[in-house]
C-alpha cells in the first residue's frame, strides 16, 4: 500500500540521516587517534591494515546498533500488540531481522569508508614530531 511505500522511504531518509551523523561522530573519533596511528604507520603498518582494522570497528558498531534497534523493535511491536489488546499480531519474521542485519552492516560500511580512509592517509611524520 501507499501508507507502507511513504513509512518504508520515510525510514530509509532517517537511516541517511543517522549514516551522516555516524561519519561525523567516526571522524572525529579516529582523528583523535591520529597520533596513535602515525606511531604504528611509522613502525610499519600498512595503510591497508590501517584502513581494514577501522572498517571493521565500523562494522562492529553497525552491527551494535542493528542488534540495539532490533531489541527495541520487538519492545515496541509488544507493546502495539498489548495497546490493541492482541486485536493485531504485530511480529518480526526472519527476513526482517535478515534484512535489519543486512542494513546495518550496509550503513556501518558507508559510513566507515570515508573516516577509514582519512585516517589512513595520515602521515606519520607529522605525529612523530609532536611526540
């Protein structure tokens, strides 16, 4: 239905929203480990694993938050359910819990690349200076 289209692209903007936000936040937390990978740049990493190993902090937030979201979900459709006196059943099937995961992650990744790859791109130099 209509009603179904508009809250499904209603969502999908806040997930948007929230990406953005979450590149803030994310910049700004591996820019202030900076120094820290200057260090272990200067030691030989690589930018690769340097990059790999915030992707994956990245994912792990995503996945965080899509487990959080989830929980709250199957709050918030007991309590619909106990508001309507059981007249609906409101439930979570499989597939949404697969595609909420699936989003997650998806949301953790873009949101991810572009602090990873700014603080991959450091120089140590500048940071072992300061030291």
């Amino acid at each position: 239905p209509d009603e179904a289209k508009a809250l499904l692209l209603i969502s999908i903007m806040f997930l948007v929203v929230c990406s953005v936000n979450l590149i803030g936040i994310l910049l700004g937390k591996f820019l202030a480990r900076a120094p820290e990978v200057g260090v272990r740049r200067a030691l030989g990493a690589s930018r690769r694993s340097v990059f790999m190993q915030h992707i994956v902090e990245c994912e792990v937030i995503g996945v965080v938050g899509g487990l959080v979201g989830l929980g709250l979900s199957v709050i918030a459709l007991d309590l619909i359910n106990r508001l309507f006196d059981n007249q609906f059943d409101f439930y979570l099937d499989f597939n949404m819990v697969l595609a909420a995961l699936f989003l997650s992650l998806v949301a953790g990744l873009i949101a991810g690349v572009y602090p990873s790859w700014r603080i991959c791109r450091v120089a140590p130099a500048t940071y072992l200076k300061e030291q």
